[in-house]
C-alpha cells in the first residue's frame, strides 16, 4: 500500500480542504442528537414558544450543514479518487510498456491486462470509500462515544462494552481476507487469458466449429473464479451479520439498562433518547467500518499486484562501450548465445557480421531461433554470452530512445489498430503525406490503397478485419518503411504476398532504400536468394552463413530447402 499512498501526495490538498468539509458537515450531525436531548430536558419546560422555535431552527440549520457538507466532501472526493486513479492507470500503463521482454513473459499479459483494470478499479473504489467513509465514520463513532460518556457514563460505558468484541471479529476475518482476494485476482487473470486467446482466434474456433469447446475452457477458468469469489466472498460475508448481532445486543444492554436507570430516577427519558440516535450513529459508523475493511482486504490484495509491477527493476540496463567494435559494420553478433529459460541454449555460439547498407537473410525451420536473433539485435533481451554490435558498438550502450530510432520493423502477426489507412502507416510519428505515400509504393500497398474510395482515409477496422492478409503485411511493411530507417526488418512479414509482389517488394527495397540494412526473416528461399548474407539456423546454431550460390555449394540443408520449394530453380 505504500507504493499506492505516493499518488496521493500531490493531491494533499485538495484531500485536506475535502476532510475540513467533511469533518464539519460529520460534526454538525454529531450535534442534532444532543441538541434534541437538551430541548426535551431543558428547553420545552419553559414553556417559551421562542426560545423552543429557535432551538427547532438551530437542528435544522445543522441538518441542512451536515447534508451539505457531505455532499460537497463526496463530490470533492469523486473528483481526487478519478485524479489518483487516472494518474496511478497511467503510470502503470507506461510502466507496462516498459517491462523488458523477461519481465513481461513472467508476469504474463493477461496478468498484466487485469491488473490495469480490476486491480486498479479494487484499489480507486477504497481510495474513495476512504474519503467519503473513512472520515466520517472515525469521527461518528469516536465523537457518538465521548457525548454519550458525557452525557451518562454508565449507559455509555454498556454500549462501549460491544465495541471490542466487533474490532476482534473484524480485524479476525480481514486477515484471511487478503491471501483470498489474491487467489481471486489469480483467476481473474485465467479468466482473462482464455477470453483473450478467443477473441484473438474467434474465426478460427468460427470455421473449425470449436465454439462449444471454447464454451468448456471459459466454463473451466469462470467454475474457477467463482469458486475462489465463493470462498472470500462467504469468509467476509460473516462480518456484517456478526456485526449486526452484536450491536443489537448492545441495543438490547442499552435498552435494558436504561429502563431501570429512568424507572429509578437515576437518567431520563431525553437523555435515552439521545442515547438510542447515538448509538444509531456508532452502529452506522461501524457498519461503514466493516464495509471499508472488507474493501481493505481487495484494496490490499491489488495494491500488491500493483506494486510489483511499478516496483519491477529494469533489466536492461545501459552499458558502456569497450570500443572494440568497427562502425563500418551495420551489425554484428560476436560469439552470441542466448536461453529463454536458462535451461537450454535457444540460440549457441552465433557469428556473423554485416556492413552498412547490405542485406540479410535468414532462414531455417520453425522454432529454430531465427526470430530470437532478431529479438536480440533489437535488445528485447540480453545476450547471455557474447555481443551484439549496431555501427560497432555494444547495443547494450544505446539508449531505449537511441535504439527504438535505429529500426523499422514489421512482423508476420503485427497489428493494426481503428484509424485509418494513413494514420495506420503514420503511427503516431511525424511524417508527412508524401512519405506515407512513398512507402505505400515501396511496400506494394498503393496500387490496392488507391483502388478503395476512400483511399488512405479508408477507416481500417481493429485488427484490420476489413483487409486481406496480403495488405494487412503491406500495410506493416509500409508503417517500417515510413520511419526511414537504419535498420528494417521484415520477420516474415511477407509470408501472405505472392511471388509476383515478394519479388516486386525486394527490388523496390534495394532500389528506394541503399542506405538501410534490410534484415529478412523467411521460410521462402525466393525471400532470401537475393540477400548479401544468408543464415541458415537450425535449433538455434549456426549451420550455413553465405551467399545462395555459395550455400547451394556448401550447405546441404539449405539446398534440400532451396529444391523442395521450387525444384532448385527461381521463377521471377
């Protein structure tokens, strides 16, 4: 909770002037009880019309602050509580999309997804609560038990003499309440996961007809939710009703009591009167307590979650140069191995070296590491053995905003978002119309931009439903392009284009772009022949580096590739 009470420190203002408000709307409730009770002992017997109005006006005039106060303070605080939890939705945000590759595998999206919402709407609801309860009820409560120790210590000490054993239940059942609220968000998290993947896949599980088996694995994961929810929620559920039961007895005490006090001369009826509201008050003002501990135990639970998130340390941390490296090479791997999981090498002992302006290509079986020497070059991760250069220095010395500019980037499942054509390339940057449309061209998407009416303005849908596989990877290829960069790579970016288009987009790159490494990863040798260095990768080593021609004459694997796909010949 510490890591939560940070966001709340630039706005202590405002949460003072809204306490003072409530505090004076909470007094002058507090009062109206003891008001009545000194009219009915001291004031009706004078039988003075005008002094028992002016009395009658003064209760109103406190009911009327009290209603007013309170509103003013629950408005004030509805206001802080959307600051506080706008600014803490942000950071964690940001801070999501910082977390190195590492931290996020560990947290998990859906993890991640949840605790941007549940967990922080769990936390911004006690934050509220805090502020419209949490005040008032303290001073309810504390103030209910000094007028009436005041006004008749006796009667007040028999009502004071429940209060421990409803602290006692309270704090008993909040403590287990806390581990259960986290095995709740646990679920949510499945619960989250299994939503997503269907959304993500929905016309697969559509045209397979698996619509009753996804039915099943959502049944799963919410069968688990609810039994989780059903378990804290029925460990909480007892602190109301023990609550209540406790303070009717106390009523009860109260009642007792104070029937032989008045039927022996020792209280009067006003003053049990006044007793009766204010105990009405305290139970109130612990029943609001109950609520706000219950509150606590969720609040707590996500305030955790959230903390470790914001609380995660950056892995990938600057590094100085050696100054070893040469900066007339593009890219270099000296030496490189890397573990996902520290158990095995997904990548061991890989080599190669490439100058400004070349292209490279690799190729190599599913799951063989071709993408993990990509992740690599983009430091996603850190090498766990070796270096990765960029213009001859150690890609660990580059700066996240240094590096980011170094690279255009379009993957096999990218990802468009609802905008429109032109600002689906644009991506947020500042780039002009006349760039966006020249990367169009490089890229083979302007012809069939062109072809729709609205033409770049055409409303791309999320996901970008409304578009073919083949212009949805244009579009990606476009968005690369558009950025100039040093660096372009194309993970199989253009598996859904046809042989015509691939070939077309591999001679506008060497033509549009002679400055920038192009970096292709592909399954089609038709996507790599032309490059200045292929890498052939098989369970994560190195076991062709060359030229086609030189690879046909030295790498038996890359030529069973090359003549399995197009019989050892290349049709342009």
């Amino acid at each position: 909770m510490k890591r939560i009470w940070m966001y709340l420190k630039p706005l202590k203002r405002r949460i003072a002037l809204g306490t003072a408000v409530k505090v004076f709307g909470t007094v002058a409730e507090l009062i109206i009880p003891f008001l009545l009770s000194y009219i009915l002992d001291h004031v009706i017997v004078t039988n003075d019309v005008g002094t028992i109005v002016g009395y009658g006006v003064l209760m109103a005039v406190c009911a009327v602050a009290a209603c007013v106060g309170n509103i003013v303070a629950n408005r004030m605080a509805a206001k802080t509580t959307m600051l506080f939890s706008a600014e803490m939705r942000r950071e964690l945000f940001s801070k999501t999309l910082r977390l190195s590759a590492r931290s996020t595998d560990r947290f998990t999206i859906p993890s991640l997804e949840s605790r941007i919402t549940t967990d922080t709407y769990n936390v911004q609801n006690f934050i509220g609560m805090m502020q419209r309860m949490g005040i008032r009820a303290p001073i309810l409560l504390l103030g209910g038990i000094a007028v009436t120790l005041l006004m008749d210590e006796k009667l007040a000490l028999v009502m004071i003499a429940t209060l421990p054993f409803i602290f006692a239940v309270v704090y008993g059942i909040s403590r287990k309440g806390v581990p259960l609220y986290a095995q709740v968000q646990k679920s949510v998290d499945g619960m989250v996961r299994v939503v997503r993947e269907d959304v993500q896949g929905i016309r697969v599980i559509k045209a397979l007809s698996k619509e009753d088996y996804e039915n099943a694995r959502y049944d799963n994961a919410n069968v688990a939710l609810k039994k989780q929810e059903t378990k804290a929620g029925t460990i909480m559920g007892i602190v109301n009703p023990v609550m209540t039961l406790l303070m009717n007895l106390g009523i009860v005490a109260v009642i007792a009591v104070s029937a032989y006090f008045v039927s022996t001369g020792q209280s009067s009826v006003a003053t049990v009167i006044a007793f009766m509201q204010y105990f009405t008050l305290i139970s109130m003002a612990m029943m609001s307590l109950s609520r706000m501990f219950v509150m606590y135990t969720k609040c707590a639970a996500s305030a955790a979650r959230i903390a470790s998130v914001l609380d995660e340390e950056e892995e990938l941390s600057l590094c100085k140069d050696d100054g070893n490296g040469d900066e007339s090479f593009s890219i270099v791997f000296d030496h490189v191995s890397f573990s996902y999981l520290g158990v095995r090498d997904n990548l061991h002992d890989v080599s190669f070296s490439l100058q400004k302006g070349e292209t490279l290509g690799i190729i190599g079986a599913t799951g063989s590491g071709k993408s993990t020497i990509l992740r690599l070059l983009m430091r996603l991760y850190d090498a766990d053995g070796g270096t990765v250069r960029i213009h001859g220095r150690d890609v660990r010395s580059f700066t996240p905003e240094e590096r980011t500019a170094l690279f255009g980037v379009a993957f096999q499942n990218d990802f468009l978002y609802a905008a429109s054509i032109e600002e689906n390339i644009r991506f947020g940057r500042e780039i002009a119309h006349d760039a966006i449309v020249k990367a169009a061209k490089i890229a083979q998407a302007h012809e069939f931009i062109t072809a729709i009416p609205e033409g770049y303005e055409y409303e791309v849908s999320t996901g970008g439903t409304n578009l073919s596989g083949g212009q949805r990877q244009r579009l990606w290829i476009a968005r690369a392009v558009a950025g100039d960069p040093d660096i372009l790579i194309l993970d199989d970016a253009s598996s859904a284009l046809d042989y015509k288009t691939d070939a077309n987009l591999r001679a506008a790159l060497v033509k549009e772009l002679p400055d920038t490494t192009v970096v292709t990863v592909a399954q089609r040798v038709s996507s790599v022949k032309d490059c200045d260095l292929i890498l052939v990768i098989d369970d994560g080593a190195l076991i062709g580096c060359g030229t086609h021609e030189e690879l046909l004459a030295t790498c038996a694997e890359y030529r069973e590739i090359s003549e399995s796909q197009m019989g050892g010949a290349f049709l342009e």
